[in-house]
C-alpha cells in the first residue's frame, strides 16, 4: 500500500469511531474469512487488503480500535497503524474475540449486513452463524444489530483527502475523453471507440470504473442497447448520436462521465430541432436535480426533482436512478438518488450530507438518431453540488 493510501485508512478508522458515537453504537464488528475469495466491501475503508484465517476487525466508541487476524496477517496489520491492538492466534479465534468483546461490554454490535445497499451487506450467512455459535452462551446475539447508518456514513462522508482522489480521476477522465473527440467520425464501430479509450487506460496505467467489457458503455446510433450494454460493432453513420459513459480508476478511487457526440450529414447546416430540444431537456433536468440536491434532502427528493422536470420537457421519465455515490466503486453504496421504486428499497429514503460525491445522469432518446446520456460527478458542499468535472454544456459536433 502507498503512504496515501495508508493514511487514508487511518483517517476512516478514526472517522468510524466518531460516527459510532453520533449513531449510539458501542461496537462494531467486521468478521471475514479468506477475502480475496468472498470480500466484505467495508474492507476498502478500514484495511486495504485481504485476510486470510477468520479476522475479526473490531471498533468501539472509546476510540479503541482492535485486530484478532491469524499469525501470519499479524504484520501486515501491524505496520498499517489503524489498529492499537493486533492479536494474532493460531488454532482458534472464539477465545480472543470473546475477551474483548467481555472487555468492552458493548449495549449493542453493529454488524456488516443490509437489505438495501450490497456496500453495508459483506457479512456471509456462514459467516454469520459462526459469529452467532461464538457468542451463544453470552448476552450479545440479542444486541446485533445491522451496520448499515454506520458504513453509509462512513462510505458516504468523503475526507478531503478522498475527495481529492476523486477530482484527479475525474481529471484525468475528461483528458481521455477530449482526446476521443477526434476519433468519432462515420465509419467507426462502438468496439473501435471502446478499444481506444482501454488502449488510454493501459497506456496510462489506470483501471476501469467497473467491468473491462463494458468500460466504456458506447452507444451508436438509433438501434443500439441503451445502459450497460457491450459494445456490438455497430457503426458510425452520419445523423447518429454517439454517447459514451466511461470512468477510469486511479490509486483506488473512481470517475463516472458521460459524454454525447452528434455526427452531422454533410448537408446538414444546423443540428436537427429534435436532438437541439432533447439536449436542452435534460440541461434543465439535470440542473433541477442538482438544485434539489443538497445537505438534509432524502435521496427520492431530489430524483423527483430531475425526474418532473424531465417529464415537464415533455420527455418520458428515465428508468433508473438519478444518481449514486461514487468513490472507491462506480456505484459506491449508501444513499440512492432514485425513485420510491420496490428494487431500491431503503436506499433512496437516505439523506444527503456534506462531503458525499455523487454521479448524477439522465437521459432521453432521440427518434431516429440515439440517444442522448449526460451524467456529471459532484460533491456535496454546505451550500449544495458543485461540480468536479467540467459539465459538458453544448453537444459536441462532429
């Protein structure tokens, strides 16, 4: 791990213990086994690497902060300096867990599981009912209680530091991005335009946002798959709009941009009215979100906010959320900017807090010519978002 990195999980473990108190929670417990098979996603805050032997990663509201990993993951944790106790053992764990659990008496444990955000749900069913067999014979199966606030929180609330690492990868994402502009021209296929924009991101040395295969999402024209579809060798013709959704990954954080191309015919003095109306809907849709989106507003307030102004542009509504967090994933768990829908579940009921980054998209379909996507990252600030990335505020001709 770099020095940056280890600082910043030092930050999360003392910013956990902050949250701790602010929720009421006396403990919380991350209780994993071989992660590099099945990994919690809290993992990224609070360590930064894999366990091997059944690890325990304890934080209490006191500040005191402890590791029961196995002998041989002992010095890792060690030197990472997040915890001020690493316990180490050989044949069995339930001893240690269960002294310091005594030690610390806690009124409640948080543990890692969720029925709305996979980012707060990283405990296994096994894993689970060995945590449930090891305290039987105590009082504390009845105190667990779910992690969820807590890890939303923790995930959600970016350091400066974190954010910092978002801007970069946003930078660097709209480098790639202009230098792209050039290479959109009839004749090319959406695989052509996905392989120069990973030939960027190995060159570079960065990684994809999410999925390789479909990082960058590369939508051509009229007849193309609108969302995370692959690309599929289609074509570029005159009359086609051309959007691409992309982000890269830089030292562990992410972006998430999307960008929207018109390819003019040759005989085409001005763009058609109908893409000119699109573009200008969702300018105004996008903008009414990114007002209602702001410190104490619930994640289903401000997708309704986008969401009516869209369909007041007289466009029918998009079918996915209006925005997530972004950070060390794409889609980076906790409040969810999308509608009162079954398949969000709590997610969206969540409130928006200062120094959460989020990507915010929406989009409509031009008959005839494809589809228009427009999607941004921000940071929560005191007063509302602001932009990280340069918003792209006319469409770019080719």
């Amino acid at each position: 791990m770099t020095f940056e990195a280890t600082a910043i999980i030092r930050e999360k473990t003392e910013q956990a213990v902050e949250i701790l108190k602010e929720k009421d929670i006396d403990l919380w417990i991350t209780f994993v086994r071989e992660t590099s098979q099945v990994k919690d996603p809290v993992l990224d805050l609070i360590l930064g690497f894999d366990l091997t032997w059944t690890s325990a990663l304890l934080i209490h509201r006191s500040g005191a902060r402890v590791a029961i990993v196995g002998r041989y993951d002992v010095p890792n944790v060690e030197r990472l300096g997040a915890y001020d106790r690493v316990i180490g053992y050989d044949a069995a764990f339930q001893q240690p867990l269960l002294a310091e659990i005594e030690a610390l008496r806690p009124r409640q444990i948080a543990v890692n599981y969720s029925d709305s955000d996979p980012a707060a749900d990283g405990l296994t069913y096994g894993m689970f009912r060995v945590l449930s067999r090891t305290l039987a014979a105590t009082p504390y199966p009845d105190r667990l209680v779910s992690a969820e606030a807590l890890i939303a929180a923790l995930r959600g609330r970016k350091t400066a530091s974190e954010i910092q690492l978002i801007k970069n990868a946003v930078e660097r994402t709209e480098e790639i991005l202009a230098q792209l502009s050039p290479y959109i021209r009839p004749g090319v296929a959406d695989t052509e335009v996905a392989d120069f924009l990973h030939n960027s991101l190995t060159k570079n040395g960065y990684g994809a946002s999410w999925d390789w295969d479909y990082c960058p999402v590369v939508t051509v024209g009229p007849d193309a798959a609108v969302g995370h579809a692959m690309p599929s060798g289609l074509r570029i013709k005159p009359g086609n709009l051309v959007q691409v959704d992309f982000g890269i990954s830089h030292y562990g954080f992410v972006s998430d941009l999307q960008r929207t191309w018109y390819v003019r015919s040759p005989v085409e003095a001005t763009i058609p009215t109908a893409i000119r109306q699109g573009w200008d809907a969702t300018t105004v849709a996008l903008e009414a979100g990114r007002a209602a989106l702001k410190p104490g507003a619930r994640g289903w307030e401000v997708d309704a906010a986008a969401r009516r102004a869209l369909v007041e542009e007289g466009y029918p509504e998009y079918m996915h959320a209006f925005g997530h967090h972004i950070g060390r994933t794409a889609h980076d768990g906790a409040t969810v900017l999308g509608p009162r829908w079954e398949r969000y579940g709590s997610s969206v009921e969540g409130v928006v807090e200062t120094g959460n980054v989020f990507a915010i998209e929406l989009g409509v379909v031009v008959p005839g010519h494809g589809y228009i996507g427009r999607e941004e990252n921000v940071v929560i600030t005191a007063t509302g978002a602001e932009y990280l990335s340069h918003p792209q505020e006319q469409l770019w001709i080719v």
